[in-house]
C-alpha cells in the first residue's frame, strides 16, 4: 500500500485523459453542427455539394463522439457507470415525456408558436447534470 | 447489504485511498460500498475477498427486511 498515491495519481491521470477525450469529440460534434447550419447559410451558399458533405463530416464526428462515450464508460468504475447510466436513463425518459408533450402543446393550441429542437436538447442536458449530481450525493 | 469492509480494512491500518486502488475502483466507490450505500457486483464482490484473503460471506452479509 506504500504507492497508493503513485496508483491513485495514475487512475486520476486515466480518468482525466478519458474526460478530456470525451469533451474534444463532444467540441468537435458542436463545432460541426454550427458549420453545418452557418456554413451553408454565410460561406457556400447553401450549395448541395458542400452541405452534403458538412453533413457527412458531422455525423462521422457525432459517431466517434458515441464511441468515445462508449469507452469513456467502459473505463469508469461500477459505481460511477450506475451514477452515469441511471443519469442518461432519467434523461431519455424526460427527453420523450417531455419531447412528445412539447410537441402537442402547438397542435392543441396551448402555445403559439412552433416548438424547437434546441429547447428539449437544452432540457435534456440540464436534466443530465441535475441526475448526475444527485446521482453523486447519493452516494457520497 | 451490511459488510465488514471498515473493520477488515482497519486491521490492516489502510485508508479509503489504499482500498479503492487496490481495487482499481476510485475512493467515492470504496467509501459507497463499504457504507453500505452501493453493493458490488459479483466480480468486484469475489476481489474484495481475494485482497482480504476471506470468503465472500465473511465480508458480505444480508441486510434483512
């Protein structure tokens, strides 16, 4: 046990690269999205060729991006894979809830006007943090 | 589950740190199951009698209703 602190800087040095991994593909994916819907509207003019392949290079990035994710919680420990899935698990079931209950509220006139895919992905990523921050108290 | 974690670990005079990276798990795992809070899978459940030398059920008991 004398080097526990040489095996505990390691793991954190593993878990740290992981997270900065994650948060470089998660960057790359946003950074895409946003060329591919600003791109098309202010450098090429919303020419087919280049959309297409905007959108290819988006979805390749949006692939590596789950796959890091993958890994990232192939590499985590038991408890924090529970705390991180019970989060996504939360925030799938917000997600549709919420999602499906959303889109009525324009057809059953409740809302006036069309509702947005940003505003559900913005209540799925808050939900995300909320879960996986109380997940971590629970088990503190 | 109720477990003997504490005890069994300060016989040998380790901390939280020591447990959770002979277990290659991190300290808030360690801490989690050895409150009784996050029971280990069967894996992790067979390794932490490994490192103590026990059977599982010398370590592990069942909490009843």
């Amino acid at each position: 046990m004398t080097d526990s602190k040489h095996n505990e800087t390691i793991c954190t040095q593993q878990n740290n690269t992981n997270n900065f991994q994650l948060a470089l593909w998660t960057l790359a994916w946003v950074a895409s999205t946003a060329f591919l819907r600003f791109g098309a509207e202010y450098i090429w003019d919303y020419q087919a060729a280049y959309s297409i392949i905007a959108l290819i290079t988006h979805l390749a990035l949006g692939a590596a991006m789950i796959m890091v994710n993958v890994k990232h919680l192939s590499n985590i420990d038991e408890l924090q894979r529970k705390i991180t899935m019970d989060a996504m698990c939360i925030t799938l079931g917000v997600g549709l809830i919420a999602g499906i209950a959303y889109e009525q509220l324009e057809d059953i006139k409740l809302i006036t006007f069309e509702p947005e895919i940003n505003h559900l992905i913005m209540l799925m990523a808050i939900t995300y943090i909320i879960a996986t921050l109380i997940g971590n108290k629970k088990y503190q | 589950m109720k477990n003997r974690l504490k005890v069994l670990r300060a016989e040998r005079d380790w901390t939280q740190a020591d447990l959770a990276n002979a277990l290659d798990v991190s300290r808030q795992t360690a801490n989690a199951i050895e409150k009784g809070k996050f029971d280990p899978s069967l894996p992790l459940a067979f390794k932490i009698a490994r490192l103590f030398t026990l059977p599982v059920e010398e370590i592990f008991f069942d909490d009843p209703p």
